[in-house]
C-alpha cells in the first residue's frame, strides 16, 4: 500500500487546526485519519490533535484483523474519544466548545473501511471516476437533502460552516461507518474541507488521473486550494497500491 499526506495552513488562517496520521496494528492493518478542528483561541487544534493521537494510539495495541470487530472497535473509539475531548473542554475554560469532525480508513486485504463525522471526507477514484463515499454532516447537506437549496448553492451557502456532528461537544459521537470493497488501482482520499470548499470535484478527479506521485497529488491539490483562496487549512490524504508512507 501507497499512502502519501499534507497539511497545509492555508492563506486565512492563523494556525493549522488540522491533523492527520497513519497507524499500524499488530496485525498490519493500517489506519489512516483526518480531523479538522472547532473551535476558538487552541481548541480546535487541541481537540484534532487529541481525536489523531488517541485513536491512532489505541489502534496500535489491537490486533483484530476482520472489518465487523474493526467497525465495532471504531465505534466504541468515537464515544471514548467524544466524551474525553469533552472532559479536556470542562477542565480549561480557553477550551470550552471545542471539537473536531474526522474521516478515517481502515484498509484489509480487499476491503477497506471507511467512517466519519462531520464534513471532512473520504472519496475514491475508480476507472477515472471520482465518487464521495461519506455523507457531510452539515447544515447545508441537510438542507440539500430536503431540496431546499441545489448542491451548487450549498458551495457558497452562508450557514456552510454549521456542523451537525462532531466528535466533543455534544454528548452522543454518531459516527457513519460502512464497508467497501477494493479493486486494483483504486485511490482512497480522506481531506479536510479547506480542499472541498476550495476545489471541485472535476479538478480533484482531473489531478488524481495525473501520472505523478501520491506525493505530488497532494501538493498540487493544495496548491489549488490555495490559488482558489485558501480560507481554511487544508488536508489531504491519498492511498493507493503498494508503497511506502510519505509525509509532509
């Protein structure tokens, strides 16, 4: 497996509340993990980097090897990691509020699981077509859902940035956790949304058929959001065939 990841703060933001890291369990299964942080002054960026650590820490103790104990050992890791972002919260006042949405992939032999929370999110490119695999949960998705507003006017909408769900805050961590089945040449994709918000679907597929190095997909990805504005920090992790992690 190939795994290559960038974050980068972008042009608007004074820090980078993003985080991101790939883990090994006992069993070699890799875990890969995105969290873009909420909230003000450093909790954002404490509560991201709680979510990465943690659940990649954890992962590396275990050692199940099938995806129905890896779904259930997911689950159980959201709650935990909710109600300790939570406890941290209660006990600083700067920290009050703060959370993080996360995407995360759990990769088998043939399979792969993917999960998250929030409106960061996991795609897959597969014989030159891009397709989102999560679901945001996000005001506006919900909106676009009762057909209130197009997926176009969900882009610029101006309530975009009100989560629905979130891992801290609230007391119940409701994470999507489903079941995908892998073919050669599949390329995962976890990212914040400082790409989507950024960059369209088009110019990622467009980007990811590219004859460059997983490395280099990132880069240019975030270069993209970047010269589209760059309004919030921007993460990108990309996986594909067989290789090693390159990070950045």
């Amino acid at each position: 497996m190939e795994v290559a990841y960038l974050s980068d703060i972008g042009r608007q933001r004074e820090s980078n509340q993003d985080y991101v890291g790939m883990f090994r369990n006992q069993s070699g299964l890799e875990f890969a993990i995105v969290a873009d942080g909420i909230g003000g002054h450093q909790g954002g960026d404490v509560a991201s980097t709680m979510a990465v650590s943690h659940m990649g820490s954890r992962f590396e103790d275990t050692s199940f090897t099938d995806p129905g104990t890896a779904a259930k050992w997911l689950s159980s890791e959201a709650q935990q990691e909710n109600d300790t972002i939570i406890e941290k919260a209660h006990q600083y006042q700067d920290l009050n509020g703060m959370g993080t949405t996360i995407v995360v992939a759990i990769i088998f032999q043939r399979q792969f699981l993917l999960a998250n929370i929030g409106d960061s999110r996991g795609y897959l490119l597969r014989n030159a077509q891009l397709a989102q695999l999560t679901e945001d949960h996000s005001l506006v998705n919900e909106l676009v859902k009762l057909g209130q507003i197009s997926e176009e006017d969900a882009r610029t909408h101006p309530e975009k940035n009100i989560i629905t769900r979130t891992l801290g805050i609230n007391d119940e961590a409701d994470i999507d956790i489903n079941l995908y089945h892998a073919q050669p040449h599949d390329v995962v994709m976890l990212c914040s949304d400082g790409l989507t918000n950024m960059v369209t679907d088009a110019q990622i597929q467009s980007v990811l058929q590219k004859n460059l190095t997983l490395q280099e997909k990132c880069q240019q990805l975030i270069d993209l959001a970047n010269e589209a504005g760059g309004k919030d920090n921007i993460t990108v992790l990309l996986i594909s065939a067989e290789g090693e992690v390159t990070a950045s």
